[in-house]
C-alpha cells in the first residue's frame, strides 16, 4: 500500500500528496436529503441553496458536519418540510479527481 497519491490528467501529475492531504485540500463533503415529492424537495432545494435531483437534495458544507445538519434541518422544519432521510456523504477518489482537474 502506498503512503502518497498520485493524481495525472492528460499526462501530467497534477498532484502529488498523502490521501489525507488530498481530502482536506479537494474533498466536498455533503449531506443527502430525500422527500417523499419532487414538489417537497424542490421547496427545499430553494430553502437552503441545495442542488435538486429529482426527490433528493444535496448540500454541500465545508465546517462541521453536526452543526451543518443542525442548521439545514431547523431551517425545514421551520418550514414544514420533513426528509423521510438525511444522509452524509464521504467523496469518493472520483469525485476528488473530478474538483482536481475542474
């Protein structure tokens, strides 16, 4: 197993760290949340500046994640809006080398 990561687009090493380093520097983290309609979650979608797939939003946070959570579900249920799930979602060595090479 390898102590360091290498990430090469197009030929070139566009970087050249620890794992952990990498996560800290590329990594977004997110927090899934599913409703019961595309109505509900589009409301919620615009509620709290997420991006909507279908009946799913996805909100992206940089600080803590219980805070984050915190805040994201008291802003729906100030607005009745209830996820029948809630989610946190770890990126993948993909989604890293897709924020590398954007």
């Amino acid at each position: 197993m390898a102590d360091r990561v290498g990430i090469l687009h197009h030929g070139q090493l566009q970087v050249n760290d620890t794992l952990a380093a990498i996560k800290a520097q590329y990594a977004v983290n997110q927090i899934v949340l599913s409703f019961e309609t595309e109505a509900q979650a589009k409301q919620a979608a615009t509620l709290i500046q997420g991006k909507q797939n279908a009946q799913r939003v996805v909100v992206t946070y940089h600080d803590d994640y219980t805070e984050t959570a915190n805040a994201v579900l008291s802003q729906l249920l100030a607005n009745q809006l209830v996820p029948v799930a809630m989610d946190r979602s770890e990126p993948s060595l993909e989604d890293i080398f897709l924020e590398v090479i954007a």
